[in-house]
C-alpha cells in the first residue's frame, strides 16, 4: 500500500507563476489536509477537506486554493506564487471514527520560489 | 487561537531518559497526539491521549493533565535513532490539528 504520495518531490517556482502541488491517498480516508511546514513555526494547516466536495480555511490559507473532487485526490494551487511561499508542503488524511483518527503525512514537497 | 508551547531543543546521551513538556491553550480540545519527525521526512503518529494520565508504548510514554494544559513525552533507553523533531499537536472540537513548533532531540553517545 503507497499510502500518501506528493508530487513533484522539490520544485524551483519562478515568483508570479502558478503551480499545483498534487497529493493522493489510497487509504480511502475521508478527510485530508494540507500544511506548510517552515524553521521555527512548526506545522501550520492551510486548507483542509472533511469528506469529498467540501473544503475549509486553515491557518494560513491566502495565497492557496484547493478542490476535492474525490476522496482520493486533493490538490494545492499556488495562484500567483510569491517567495513567502517558500516552504515544505506536507499532505495528510486522516480516517473519520476510528480510535484515534490520527493523521498520516505524506513525503512532502519543497517548494523554492524566487 | 491555539497555543502550543514545547521547548526548541534538547540533548541527552544514549540509553538516558529525555522528557519532553507541551502546555497548551486551545479554543477546543479533542485529544492530544505526539509525532516524530526525522530531518527531511514526513511526521510519523507516536501516541494520543484524550484522557489524563499516563499511556505507555514500549519505551514511549505520553501524560495529559487536562485541567492543567499540559502533557509530557517521555523516552526512555535512548538510542541514537531517537535522534528527531518531536511535535505535540492539539485536535480541537472537529478533526483539525493545532502543531507547536516541535522539539528537536539529539542524542549523543
């Protein structure tokens, strides 16, 4: 089982282009999230998905947009990329009423923009 | 808001004991986790607490106080594959994860 694949695995951005950043699960998870993970600030949740067709705001959610067509998929597009966007991207899902309904993380992506 | 506290770093010397702190304030609470996070990889789940008081996982052990806003990971029989980032995360009223910045462990022989 592949779990949680990101994609592309680092990528060099040119500031003002546009990218998505993809993430699959074969888990079946219902919900299914996106962070940015930078020095010192630790995780911070910029969009989330509680089920297929809905999507939420997380901390950080300016400058990102999301969709959830399936459960499998959940894409992040940087509209308008700007160097404050530089980071690691870490996707994740999580199963709805299990025990504990921990989240799993998948490789993440290290974005440069310049 | 959240507000997760944990310390920046620690170190300790191989097959010793290292407690790691988190005290939190939360708008909501619906459990605490505890991940590990070697350099360059992704965050893998160690523990979850809902309830207080202390869960053991072979030579990891978590503690919640509830009322006081506080847990403590602790490692026991350390080992030079210890050697990470520890984040505590807070799951507030929904499914939603609030992460403190993470301590970052190194272990020395």
């Amino acid at each position: 089982t592949a779990g949680i694949t990101q994609a592309p695995t680092s990528q060099i951005l040119a500031a003002g282009r546009s990218m998505t950043l993809r993430c699959t699960q074969d888990m079946r998870h219902n919900a299914m999230y996106w962070y940015r993970q930078d020095l010192g600030l630790g995780l911070r949740l910029i969009h989330y998905s509680n089920t297929a067709g809905t999507t939420g705001k997380g901390e950080v959610p300016d400058g990102y947009s999301v969709s959830r067509a399936n459960t499998d998929d959940f894409p992040l597009t940087l509209a308008s990329a700007v160097p404050s966007q530089t980071s690691v991207y870490f996707c994740a899902s999580s199963e709805r009423g299990g025990d504990y309904n921990e989240q799993f993380f998948g490789p993440g992506t290290r974005l440069t923009v310049l | 808001g959240q507000n997760i506290d944990q310390p920046t770093e620690m170190t300790a010397t191989e097959g010793a004991i290292v407690q790691i702190n988190c005290t939190y304030q939360t708008s909501g609470f619906n459990g605490l986790f505890w991940y590990q996070q070697h350099a360059g990889e992704a965050p893998t789940f160690l523990s979850y607490n809902v309830l207080d008081g202390l869960e053991e996982k072979g030579r990891f052990s978590s503690f919640l106080s509830r009322s006081k806003g506080y847990s403590y990971l602790l490692l026991k029989e350390l080992q030079m594959k210890d050697s990470a980032s520890y984040l505590c995360a807070v799951r507030d009223g929904g499914y939603k994860l609030s992460f403190g910045a993470g301590t970052t462990v190194t272990v020395r022989a």
